[in-house]
C-alpha cells in the first residue's frame, strides 16, 4: 500500500510499492498527458493500453505482479487520491444527458492551458522536461478564474437549464457551441471504458489475495 504524502511538507514520490519492493516510476507531466491521451486512442485495444500504461511508467522494469503495477501507476497518476466510486447507472451530469460531462481534454486545450500557466506561474510547459504530475495537477487545479482555459472549462460545464433569462441563455448555449469538445460523447465513453478496465485489474488483484 502507497503511503500518503503532503505535498507541502513531503519528498514527492519518484517510485511505488509493488509486491513488496520498490520501482522508480516517470514522474513528469508529459507522461500523465500521454496517459490520457492513451486512454481514449481509438486504434489501441484494451489489451494494448494496459501494456502502454505499464510501459509509459516502468519503462523497461515492469513488475512482474502487473495488477499490482498498475494499482500503484493509478495510485500516483490520482497524485495519492483514493479510487473514486464507481458511478451509479442512474447518475446524471450537469448537462443532463447522463453521459460522463468531459470539461478538458490535454490535447484539445493544450493552447489555452499553456497560455495559463505561462501568465499565471512563468512557467513555460514547452520547456519543462521534468516537472513533476502532482505538482502540474496542483498547479492547474489552482488556476485562477479569470484564467481562459477556466472561463471555457466552465462554460462546458454550465446546465442551460438552470438559466432563466433567455437572452442569457442564449449567450451561454453559443459559447458552449463555441468551445465544446469534439466528440465528447464517444471520447468520455472511450475513457470511462479504459479506466473500468484498469479498475477490474485492481479488483481482480484484491479478489486473489
């Protein structure tokens, strides 16, 4: 079991636990992003993205107990964070379509989160070769509001429904239309799939111990 760490008082972790003895793990931001540009890749099958999951983060040392390596990979890519629970069938998302609500994706708003942290921290993201995934995603996680990429992550986000004024509404229906992602339903679907996958290994590693 991975211990807790605080990130503001605590090395952060460069390897995990598994089966007992410890691997080094790639830390950097740009492999959390291939992580989840991996997940939704339509030409890989389930199969293959467990592998490039495993090679991604171990590179050539991948542990032999591979539920227990990707456990520990998920561990440090929800930077110490518990499993989230499964969502119930019945649940539906602030658009009210009962679809996973996606309100960023890596790639699609590489732009506007490089801009972000540029104006926000100094930081340049183009020219960071290690900078480490909890720090990136506490970093992004404290963008600030007035930030682009956090105006359109919440114009995403934004239930039309809960907008009276119809002349506001209408603003808010044409800048959802504006910054929407593509294919956001089969993309959310691809993903919700692939992360099921990798939580059934976990539980398939739990059931035989």
């Amino acid at each position: 079991m991975q211990r807790n760490i605080n990130l503001l008082i605590d090395d952060l972790p460069d390897g995990v636990q598994v089966d007992g003895e410890r691997y080094c793990i790639a830390t950097d931001h740009r492999t959390g992003l291939l992580f989840e540009q991996m997940l939704v890749d339509p030409g890989l099958t389930d199969d293959e993205k467990v592998q490039c999951a495993l090679e991604l983060y171990y590179g050539d040392s991948v542990p032999r107990n591979i539920e227990d390596a990707l456990e520990a990979l998920l561990w440090f890519y929800r930077c110490g964070a518990p499993k989230p629970p499964q969502p119930r069938r019945s649940s539906r998302n602030q658009g009210g379509s009962g679809r996973p609500e996606r309100i960023l994706d890596y790639a699609y708003d590489a732009p506007y989160i490089y801009a972000a942290f540029l104006a926000q921290y100094g930081v340049d993201l183009n020219a960071q070769n290690n900078l480490h995934w909890w720090k990136f995603s506490a970093m992004l996680d404290g963008l600030k509001e007035d930030q682009v990429i956090c105006k359109i992550m919440s114009y995403r986000a934004l239930n039309l429904r809960d907008i009276k004024d119809k002349d506001e509404r209408a603003r808010y229906r044409r800048l959802k239309a504006r910054y929407a992602l593509p294919n956001t339903a089969a993309i959310a679907k691809k993903k919700a799939i692939a992360e099921t996958l990798f939580m059934q290994h976990e539980e398939g590693a739990n059931e035989d111990s």
